[in-house]
C-alpha cells in the first residue's frame, strides 16, 4: 500500500510540473508570446473567423485578450488630468465605453488577418520589476515593413496586465488623451461619456 501511495504521489508530482504556467506566474515578455501564439493558432483554425464572423472575433478578444489588459487604468491615463473630475460612477461608465471603444475598433484588426508573424523579443529577468515594455514586431511580407508594437505592462496581485499599447511609436492612451480632453473642454465628463456612447454604437453596426 505505501508503494501504491508513493506512486500516485510522483505521478501527481510529474503531472504538476508538466501543466503550463497559469497567467499570474507568468513573466510579461512568455505572457504576451503564449496569448500571440494562442489567438494565431485559433484565427487559422476557426472557420467562423476566417469568414469574418464578427461574434466570434469578439468571443476570442474577450477570453483570450480582455484578461490581460488593465482598462482602468488605461483609461485613467487617456483622460488625464481630467479623471479625478470625473464622480466614481462617471469613471465606471467611462471604463466600460472605453474598452467597448477598443475592442470593437481593433476587431478589424483581427478579422482582416492573412498570416502576418507575430515575433516577441525576449526580456532579461527582472524578479523585483513593477513595470516593464515587451517589444514585438508585425512581419507582414510582401516587401512591406515590419510594423513594431510594444506593450507597457504593470505587475499586479493578478500577474502582469497591459495599460498602454504603442504602435509604430504612436501610444494608443496619448492618441485618444487630446480627443478626450479637448471633449471634455466642449461638454464635460458627460459630453464624453454621450460621445463614447454613440460611437460605440454605431461600430456595433459595422
């Protein structure tokens, strides 16, 4: 019987330390490589997706890539000085419009996929690191120039999360600051919040 009880114990040893790293284990630069080669793996598989079902491009950036962003934050960051003029349940909103904004905007980006190689440069570990940058670069072929995106990452109780997106050095936060704050001159917190609103919608459509 202890043989039998030892056995078992080292079969679950050996299964443990073969089960991939969960999210929160992960260090930032193999989170965003694994959740690259995931979403790439399930574009060229799914039929739905290469039909350009747009329910289904949504269902795959809510499960695979909403988990790994920090909204709130990278809210907090578009509006700026503007945020602490905003009540808490004006923030709420705004968060959720603002992802919403996103998701539905870059959804093309996704839908219009034609095997474009995703390549995620390496990070030197850093154990007592906050915050970091993970650099990758978009080959996309045919002579063209590859195109580089890196993502500020933040460590938190959740493992590492993403609140900022830089595109061909163009930061996503810093591109939507100046429209957010120049609306908020024009109409206020709730102006902004009524803009969202009705963009949103009518990507809904789209």
């Amino acid at each position: 019987m202890k043989a039998l009880i030892q056995k078992i114990i080292l079969l679950l040893a050996s299964f443990l330390l073969i089960l991939p790293l969960s999210a929160k284990e992960m260090a930032p630069d193999q989170l965003v490589k694994s959740t690259v080669d995931e979403v790439i793996t399930i574009l060229k598989q799914d039929d739905g997706i290469k039909k350009g079902n747009k329910d289904r491009v949504l269902d795959l950036i809510e499960t695979k890539i909403l988990p790994h962003f920090n909204f709130t934050r990278m809210t907090r960051l578009a509006m700026g000085k503007n945020w602490s003029k905003a009540e808490p349940q004006q923030q709420k909103v705004l968060v959720s419009e603002f992802q919403t904004l996103l998701v539905r905007t870059y959804s093309n980006a996704l839908t219009n996929y034609r095997d474009e190689v995703i390549e995620v440069a390496p990070l030197t570990p850093q154990s007592d690191a906050k915050s970091t940058t993970v650099k990758t670069r978009v080959i996309q072929g045919r002579g063209r120039e590859p195109v580089p995106i890196e993502y500020s990452m933040e460590k938190t109780d959740k493992g590492w999360k993403v609140y900022d997106v830089i595109v061909a050095g163009v930061s996503l936060v810093t591109n939507y600051r100046s429209s957010f704050n120049s609306e908020i001159r024009k109409t206020g917190v709730d102006g902004l919040i009524a803009t969202l609103s009705k963009k949103n919608k009518s990507l809904e459509g789209q």
